[in-house]
C-alpha cells in the first residue's frame, strides 16, 4: 500500500526490493600511464593482507609532493584491484590542496551514503549517526574507497571503513601521520620518477625517433624537469607539438628563462623553469586565461567565466582553452568545463601576481564574481516566483552575457554551478564585497531543492549572507536570508536551530514593521511545530499567517499558508476541513496567477478526497493537476506528489495497469530529481510486474 498523510504527503512504504546498488566511482585511468611498478607491487602486497576470505581491514596511504602523480597512481591501481571488492568502489577528490575548501567529511557521507542504497530521507542528520551508519553499510559488504587530496587525518578518519574485507587508499601532501599510529595505515611513499620512468614517458609523447636522436639533450630536459611526472608531461606535450624544434633547442630555450621560483609546495627551481619555458610560448590570449584562472576561486570553469575572466569573447576564450588543454595546462571535462592540477595553479597564481597590476586583478576578480552573482539571479528569477518584499538589487550585467532560454537551461546551469556558486559567495564575503553576497545567497534557492548534500551548501551560502546583510546593516535583507535558512534548517529536521533562526527573522520583521518577513518567518516557525509534531500549534501559527496575508492583500501568502493548513487537517484526519482549505486556496491560487500554485492546490484538494474515500474525484483532479504541469511544463517536486498521489487512488480502485503508468512517469520525475523515494517507487513497480506475470 502506499499511504497519505504526512508531512510530506505521499510516502511508500519499504517493500522488499531489488540487490542494494554497487557503485563505481572511480575516474578514467590514464591511458599512458608509465612506470611506479614498485608502488603498484606494494599495493598488491597491501591487497593480499585483507585476505580471502576477509581477515583485516587495510588502509593505505599515498604521500608524496604535488605534481607527483599520486592520484594517477591510486587511481589506476585501483581500476586494477577494483575486481576484488564485490561491493563497489567509492571515489572522492576531499579537495585537501587547492583553491577551494577542503571537504567536510559530513558532506562526504552525505553523497557515499545514497551510493551505497541509502535513500537521501535516510541520511541521518547528526554527523556521528552519518559514521555509524556508513560503516554498518560497509559491514555487509567488501568495498574499496580512494579518498583523494586529503587535507589532514581528521578529514579522513571519519571516512575510513572499519570492517575485515574492506581497503581505503588515502593520498595526500602531508598531514597523515596520525593515521599510521591510530589506524596502523600503510605508508606507500611516491618519490620523483626515476630516469628511466621519465624517458619513458617523454618516448610516449614525443616519438621514441627524435629521442634516440638527443640522447644528451634529453637527459638535459629529464634533469630540469626534476622527475616529477607533471612536469615531464607538460615539457613533453610542448616538444611534441613544436616537431620542427629539437630536444637541444627546447633545453636551451628552458634554461635561458629568467623569471624563475623558488622552492614551494615540493616543486622545485628546476620544475618551475619547465612552467616558464611553456608559459613563455603562449599567446597573450593564452597567457591571460592561463594567468587568471589563478584568480578563479572554485575548483573549474567554463567557457563564459575564463572569458570573462580574460576580458575576452567565449569563442575566443574556449580557442585558448583547448590549446591549454593540448598542452596539459588545463583538464577539459564535459560541456566545455576545465579544471587545472593545483600545482599548475599555483603556478598560474604566481603568474597573475607578477602579469597583472594589482588594479587588474581586482577588476578582473570582482567582475568576474559580479558576473556569477547577476547569471545566478536570471536563473534563480527563471525557476522561483518573485520574492516579497525588499530583496536584494538586480547585479548590473558585466562580462560575457549570459541568458537562459527557459526554466530547464537555467536550472541546468544552477545545478552544474553550485559548489563554484558557493566559492564565489565565499570569495565575496571574504573581498568585503556583501552587496554580492547577499545577492548570491539569496539567488542559492535551488540549493533547497536537492539532497543533503546540498542543504549543507545552502547552509553555508544563507550564513554568509546574514553576515554579509548585518555588514550592511540591512536588516530586511537579514530576514529575507534568515527566512530562507529556517526552511533549510526544517528540511534537515534541525529543528531547534530553525526555531532559533525563525524567531530572529519574526524580530527583525517586528522592528522593521515588515509584514512580508513577518509572514515568512511565521511560516517558517509553523514549519518548526510541524516538524516538532505540535499540529495544533503548527495550525494556530499558520492561522495567524493566513490572517495578516489577507489582510494586506498577499494572495499567494494566503494561498500557502492554507496549502498548509490543509495538510495539517489530512495529518489530523479531518478531511472536510481540509478540503475547505484546499478550495479556498485554489481560488486565491488562480486570482494570483500562479499556474503552478494552482496545479498543486487541486493536489491538495485531491488529498482531502482521499482521506475521504473518494478515489474516483481525486483521480481526476489529480489528472487534471499533472496536465497542467505537463503543459507549464514543470518537473518538480509537486508534479511528483501529484504522481505519487494518483498512484495512491489508482490502487484503491484496483487499476493495475494505470498504477504502473503512473509510477513509471514518477520514476522518471525522481530520477531527474534525485528524490530519495525513487527507491520505494522501483521496489513498487517490481511487485506490480511480478504480480502481473
């Protein structure tokens, strides 16, 4: 059976389903990986001590300077091991070097957690829970974890499973001693290549004739590269594009640069002249987009923020991109996306600090977070009826113009950003740049939309704001970022930091005599008693907030507020009052214009039939709601509750094959959603196929 009634309306039930998910995450290996034979021969060694059957967990620790190629490294052992761990394999770059913050291993088991069949409505919210259910899971099954980049042992420890049969290869700089003394990890110590590991590597890119051609040349070349892979394929991937050039000429031109580094982060003076050398080859179009990707405070970018970066047109940037790209400066991903080893960025910053006035870098650096912050609101505007009340100013357009044809491209676009969204907002705050932030924070809605995972960051985006408004003494704005952090704070079912949080915007709302907070903060505290399961005191607040929206006219706060009355009246089985609400709220719903709100209402309305028995009106009103939302052409959230319920009804009346219809179209809706009932919905289906055999 599938039940209606609670807060989140349609729930299915936990029938026995299908094999748990085995999940492989590991990246593409290399396809010229070279040399480390004797670093893969001990993580084979390491492998053979978990034994077979399982007798011990084993940890691995890859350490060694940057540029090293120890993700390379664990990333290709891994691909070769991955056979052994029937359970899967977990991958995740912890961003411990570079220029965005490390990740927080609560955030870590949030995206491991539904990888390994865990349901995102089954993520615990208390961080030790989150442990303690990670390696239950782990438990039960064998399963190899790469944790990439790591910080320090403290990001890690969290990570690290705990159960016989189980291996986590860690990589890392430094920082992870303690873990060989807590949790008896193996250390796999990476040095330099060797000579011979580094003329092999130059043989596969360069052509193995113009080697043997140069022999002392090349010798010269491996030297000033200071058998660091990195910098062997960099000078490498250089020759080879320039045929017409010798090894001798490539060194001379190499050892004749002047602008050359110190010693910093394990790169050594010779290393860095092999930047230099190669810097020196670009265009001066080439060398701004290389230069100011230093500048870009997220982990990649796409064509339009490296154009507007450079200061130049996208076509003209994304030509610069892929000559980067040709030469290993750059790492192209999908959709004209590019990401840069944090050792090239380094390099890349140091670049910009010497190129660049430091005028420049401050126009190009605020125009560029300036540009993220205006495409953020076009999109958040395109996806969210407009905001009541005061609101942060529209950011001026600067830089590449950036437009959305419709709700799906601008949704797409939020989606694909949002960790760069949350590193720009964070680079605002810390610039002093709070008009920005406050603008950024409150165009993160569709944070609110996905999993745990990104509650955390919207989390995160709504402090930065608050602190960002209070730095403007704007207490409107405050409240308006305030508002938005309660249902967040609601949605992670932390209940006393939201009621904390909703009382402080009711405050502010009340100095400021500001009756659109007042009722956004009211809503939010009846959300808190709600979730605190208090109905009747959830009832009276959103009473009181239907009160003050009619009184001033605010028909869609209206309309809202009795959307929650009158899931209230279901949760209290009392049907009639509940379809009362949902009437009166499609009529306030339809004078509002919100084609949207108005599909939901004759959902609610829907629900209330239900509760009352009669399957066949809710049917069509709930046929009538998913054409509507089919002709919006809305996928969210409520298109699905509108599925779900129609599966609901369609049960009752005995309709097999129109239940199955209908629970195929939701499994498409929460596939795109990544809705944590996807799984009840499949495990719905399977016994609807079974039965029909």
């Amino acid at each position: 059976m599938i039940q209606a009634g609670t807060i989140q309306q349609v729930v299915l039930p936990a029938h026995a389903g299908p094999d748990v998910p085995v999940p492989r995450q590991l990246p593409p290996p290399l396809p010229d990986f070279t040399g480390r034979q004797r670093e893969m021969t001990v993580l084979d060694g390491l492998l053979s001590e978990v034994g077979d059957p399982p007798a011990k967990v084993m940890v691995a620790v890859v350490h060694g300077v940057g540029g090293a190629g120890k993700t390379t490294l664990a990333v290709q052992w891994a691909h070769r091991a991955q056979h052994r761990f029937q359970g899967g394999t977990l991958f995740v770059n912890l961003r411990g070097s570079g220029p965005s913050e490390p990740l927080d291993p609560a955030v870590v088991l949030a995206l491991f957690l539904p990888a390994l069949g865990t349901t995102e409505a089954q993520v615990p919210i208390e961080f030790e829970a989150r442990i303690g259910l990670y390696r239950s899971l782990l438990a039960q099954r064998r399963v190899l974890v790469v944790l990439d980049n790591a910080a320090n042992a403290e990001q890690v420890r969290p990570l690290l499973p705990s159960a016989p049969g189980c291996m986590a290869v860690v990589t890392g700089r430094g920082g992870l001693t303690s873990l060989v003394i807590t949790e008896a990890a193996r250390r796999v110590s990476l040095d330099v290549f060797t000579t011979e590991e580094s003329e092999d590597l130059l043989r596969g890119i360069v052509g193995t004739e113009r080697i043997d051609d140069e022999l002392h040349a090349v010798a010269e070349l491996l030297a000033l590269c200071g058998g660091l892979p990195l910098a062997v394929r960099v000078a490498a991937t250089r020759a080879a594009a320039r045929p017409h050039v010798g090894i001798g000429d490539v060194v001379a031109e190499i050892s004749d640069d002047g602008d050359r580094l110190e010693e910093d982060d394990g790169v050594t003076f010779a290393v860095r002249s092999v930047f230099d050398w190669t810097y020196r080859q670009l265009t001066d179009q080439q060398a701004t987009v290389f230069r100011r990707f230093g500048l870009h405070p997220g982990g990649e970018l796409d064509v339009d923020a490296a154009a507007t970066l450079a200061g130049l047109t996208p076509s003209e940037a994304y030509r610069c991109l892929e000559v980067l790209a040709d030469l290993r400066l750059v790492q192209p991903g999908t959709r004209r996306r590019y990401q840069m080893h944090d050792v090239i960025r380094n390099y890349a910053a140091h670049r910009v600090e010497i190129d660049d006035t430091p005028d420049v870098r401050r126009a190009a650096t605020e125009r560029t977070l300036a540009w993220y912050a205006g495409a953020a609101q076009r999109a958040d505007g395109m996806l969210f009826p407009p905001l009541a009340g005061v609101s942060p100013a529209a950011v001026p357009p600067v830089g590449v113009e950036t437009s959305f044809a419709d709700r799906d491209q601008a949704q797409a676009w939020l989606r694909t950003e949002r960790a760069n969204l949350v590193a720009v907002t964070r680079a605002a705050a810390t610039a002093g740049l709070h008009e920005l932030v406050t603008a950024l924070a409150v165009s993160c809605r569709f944070l609110t939309t996905g999993g745990r995972a990104w509650s955390a960051l919207h989390l995160t985006a709504t402090e930065l704001g608050a602190r960002s408004a209070r730095a403007l003494d704007d207490q409107a704005v405050e409240a308006l970022v305030l508002s938005m952090r309660t249902d967040t704070l609601c949605r992670l079912g932390s209940w006393d930091d939201a009621e904390a949080t909703a009382t402080r915007t009711i405050a502010l709302a009340e100095q400021l005599d500001d009756t659109a907070r007042r009722i956004s903060g009211l809503s939010g505290l009846g959300w808190v008693r709600r979730g605190q399961r208090r109905p009747e005191d959830a009832r009276t607040v959103y009473q009181r907030v239907a009160e003050i929206a009619r009184g001033v006219g605010q028909l869609r706060a209206e309309a809202v507020a009795l959307c929650h009355l009158s899931a209230i009246s279901v949760e209290l089985g009392e049907y009639e009052i509940a379809l009362g609400h949902a009437v009166r709220e499609l009529d306030l719903r339809s004078q509002a214009g919100d084609q949207i709100g108005e599909a939901g209402a004759l959902c609610d309305i829907a629900l209330a039939r239900q509760g009352l028995g009669q399957h066949e009106a809710a049917i069509s009103l709930l046929r009538q709601a998913i054409e509507s939302y089919e002709t919006i052409g809305y996928t969210g959230a409520d298109r699905v509750q509108a599925v779900l319920a129609l599966a609901v009804s369609l049960e009752h009346q005995q309709d097999r094959s129109s239940e199955l219809a209908a629970l195929r179209a939701a499994e498409v809706l929460l596939v795109d959603l990544e809705d944590p009932r996807l799984d009840q919905v499949r495990r719905r289906l399977s016994e609807l196929v079974a039965d029909g055999r």
